[in-house]
C-alpha cells in the first residue's frame, strides 16, 4: 500500500521536502570526477598531489574523489632503489661537495647522469644535466654508445643553453665523467668537480628521481623507430621541462626558473 509523500513525512517526522531532496555533494563529486580524468588523460603519470597543484584544490579532497571512484594513474613507478651500506667503499676520485646542500639559485649546482633505453635487442644511451634548484633539464645527448662524447656532448648543451656556467658539476664516478677530456674541458673553465662516492645512487637522487618518471612516462619503445624513439625523447624532455608539474617546485621546472628571473631583476 502506497502513502502519499505528505504522510510519510508527518509520519517519520521530518519536513516534506526532504523527500525530495537531492544530494548536490554527490552531483559535485562528479563533476571534479571529471576534471581529475581531464587531468589524468593529458598527464597519465600524475598522482593526487600534481592532480591538486593541476586543479588549485587541496590534496585531501582530490584523494578522497580518486579512491571513491577508483582512479589511479596509468603510469606507475616500479620499485625505488634501496641505499646499500658504506662499508668498503672505495674513496671517490674527487669530495662528493654537494653532500646534504641545497642550492638557492639557478647555476649553482649542476646534476648531470646518464641511463639506458631498451630498445628491442639494443640499447640507446641518454645523458642529461639538470640544474639543482630549477629542476630544469639543461642539456642532453642520445647515442648508441656509453662514452665520452656522450656525456660531454651534454655538457656542452647544457652550457650553450643556459649560457651561464655552473659553479659546481656533480656526477657519479662513472669513467665517462672521469675522462680527461670530460675533466678538462670543466677544470678550464673554472668550475669545481663534485663526485659521489662508488655504490652511492643517493648521492645523485635529483638524476635518479628523474630518470625513473622520465623512463615510465616514456613507455615501451619496440615499436618505434630510431627516428621515432629520438623525437619522443625530445617531446618527453619538453613535456617535463615545461609543461609537467614538479611536486616540489609545485609548478613546472622552466616556469620556475622564469619566477625566479624575475624576481631578481
């Protein structure tokens, strides 16, 4: 048997148009819903708190929303590198004299690594040299092969980008960064040689950090050509610098060197 609305109502006690009420929090929930899967198509690597800085909201709400309907990133990181002991290691060619120091402007510390791409059967090497306080990619160099040139080619791009020299250079103690031409072309220029200690990935965490995003947002390059593989890097390398928000920066790289300009004029 049917009752009518009013009925109800006197007979629970409550207000007739509480029936009809509509809840709006869950129409709103679904508009960020929206917006946050925007973000996420555009920036697939994303987590709750770039989607936040993306959005202007805070990292709570856009948490709550993303494990209400499930949304996680498509892009994951595997599992991060652990710190090993110390114990008998060898002393590094040079100090490490960025250990626990962080720059507090642009050109004071320069970053530089290189990684490896899987590419079917082969491999291709790309070196990079990040600025410690922008967090900007300054200079880079593919190649077929870990040498030299490969590290000193993105030296190079990175002095001819920034057109400024850094006052420290900070890599690992790979040959490639020890070779005499690498070193000399540094020490003639008057910028100081930082190494980390043999065994010690934390030493350089800005390189570590950004080379596992930059691999995962890459993706799987089998299906590419060489000519394909080398433009997408350049493309993920201008996404990063320019468009991808730094969750420490809270903005992206290039935007925050560009701040900071003009802040000091």
């Amino acid at each position: 048997m049917k009752f009518p609305k009013s009925t109800l109502a006197k007979r629970l006690g409550i207000a007739r148009s509480t029936l009809y009420y509509k809840s709006k929090k869950k129409d709103a929930d679904e508009e960020a819903r929206t917006l946050i899967e925007e973000v996420m198509i555009g920036n697939p690597a994303y987590g709750h708190k770039r989607i936040a800085h993306e959005l202007d909201w805070n990292k709570k709400r856009v948490l709550r929303l993303m494990k209400k309907f499930s949304l996680r990133p498509r892009l994951c990181r595997g599992q991060k590198w652990k710190k090993k002991g110390d114990i008998g290691l060898e002393p590094a060619s040079y100090e490490n004299l960025v250990s626990n120091w962080c720059p507090i402007e642009p050109n004071v510390v320069w970053f530089a690594d290189f990684t490896y791409l899987k590419v079917r059967d082969s491999f291709l090497y790309l070196a990079t040299v990040i600025d410690g306080y922008t967090k900007e990619v300054l200079g880079f160099s593919i190649s077929k092969r870990h040498n030299r040139q490969l590290v000193k080619s993105a030296t190079i791009d990175a002095i001819e980008f920034r057109k400024k020299l850094p006052k420290i250079f900070h890599s690992d103690q790979g040959s490639e960064y020890q070779s005499e031409e690498h070193l000399k072309l540094l020490e003639n220029m008057g910028v100081s040689v930082s190494m980390s200690e043999k065994a010690s990935p934390w030493q350089n965490g800005h390189q570590e950090s950004f080379y596992s995003q930059f691999k995962l947002e890459l993706g799987n390059l089998n299906h590419f050509s060489e000519g394909e593989i080398v433009e997408r890097i350049y493309q993920q390398i201008y996404y990063y610098n320019h468009l991808r928000i730094h969750t420490t920066l809270k903005m992206s790289p290039r935007k925050y060197y560009l701040n900071h300009m003009n802040k000091s004029v």
